[in-house]
C-alpha cells in the first residue's frame, strides 16, 4: 500500500526547514509576516496554511516549494 507520508506522518519534508529559515531571519519573520510576503509572490497562502506546511500537516506542491525558496533567499533544493 502507498503511503504520501513520511515514516515521521509528515506530509512534507521541507516545512522543518521553512520553519528554521524564517526564524533566522533578521528582524525574525512570523507566520503571518511569511505568508504576506508568499502572497506579494502570487502565492496564494495564509498564515494558518504557513503554519500546517512548517508542523509537517499540508502538502506542498512544487509551485509553492520554488516560491517559499525565492521568498526565503535560498536554492529550492536546500529546502528538501
């Protein structure tokens, strides 16, 4: 049977490190403060969807991984 979740029941490997990078952020960046720049990007996201990506419970699609990358100042892959 196929599972869409890591062994950890993560729906994604990246919102750890989302987490991370927005909190090291000067001055820090909070969820909300991420999503309003996710969606000054033409992402459609808001500070609850934020929230769910970094706790591991949301999906993320390939769309929304290359614009957190570009909002967050890193390669998309330093994401996975």
């Amino acid at each position: 049977m196929y599972k869409n979740h890591g062994p950890d029941g993560r729906y994604n490997l990246c919102g750890g490190k989302v987490a991370e990078l927005r909190k090291a952020r000067e001055p820090k960046l909070s969820q909300r403060g991420l999503a309003d720049l996710l969606q000054l990007a033409g992402l459609d996201l808001d500070k609850n969807a934020v929230q769910r990506i970094e706790s591991g419970q949301r999906f993320v699609t390939d769309i929304e991984l290359k614009v957190l990358a570009r909002v967050l100042n890193v390669p998309a892959d330093s994401l996975l």
